[in-house]
C-alpha cells in the first residue's frame, strides 16, 4: 500500500507486508515488513495512517493480528508503532539470520 499527498502525485510513503496462512489456525498472520515514509513527509501522521490501514486490513479480513519487527534504538519507529496501539510481546525475542551467498 502506498500513500500519496493530495497536493501532488509523489510518494509520500508505503507499508510492505506479507500475509502468513497458517496451517495450526485458522486465522491468518499479517507481517508488517517495512514501513517507510519520504523524508519531507515525515511527522505529518503518513506513518500513522499507514497503520491504520493495516489495523482496518487485520479487521476487515479477520486475521489473528498483524506484527511488525523493530529494533530498541529505532525511537522513530517504537513511537509509532507504540502511537497506533501496537503492544510490546515479551522481551526475550532474538533474531536468527541465515546469510546467503550473495551476503
């Protein structure tokens, strides 16, 4: 999904993410992947309203819920997602990455 102001027809910002059907439910996963807004464009709500539209999708289709992975020390991001009701779940999560050959 993508956003664009309505003064002109550039891109103001995107959210990338990845619908997970899940075999042990019924319900599907929504995996936020990224979300980026144009630097010009940013604190202007794109971010929140981005969100928005991914909490309506989750509604809308019935899923189990939407996540989205971030790091600490992106202050920008914990405040967003932390502004649109998204919920801290444990604090034990580590990442495992498998390089491939191209790394």
């Amino acid at each position: 999904m993508c956003l664009q102001p309505r003064r002109s027809g550039e891109l103001a910002g995107f959210v990338l993410a990845y619908r997970l059907e899940r075999l042990d439910r019924e319900a599907a996963q929504l995996f936020v992947y990224e979300v980026g807004v144009t630097p010009q464009y940013r604190r202007d709500g794109i971010g929140a309203r981005l969100m928005g539209h991914v909490r309506d999708l989750v509604a809308e289709e019935a899923l189990m819920e939407a996540f989205v992975l971030t790091d600490q020390d992106n202050e920008a991001a914990v405040q967003l997602y932390r502004s649109t009701g998204g919920q801290v779940e444990g604090a034990t999560s580590i990442l495992f990455t498998y390089p491939g050959h191209a790394a």
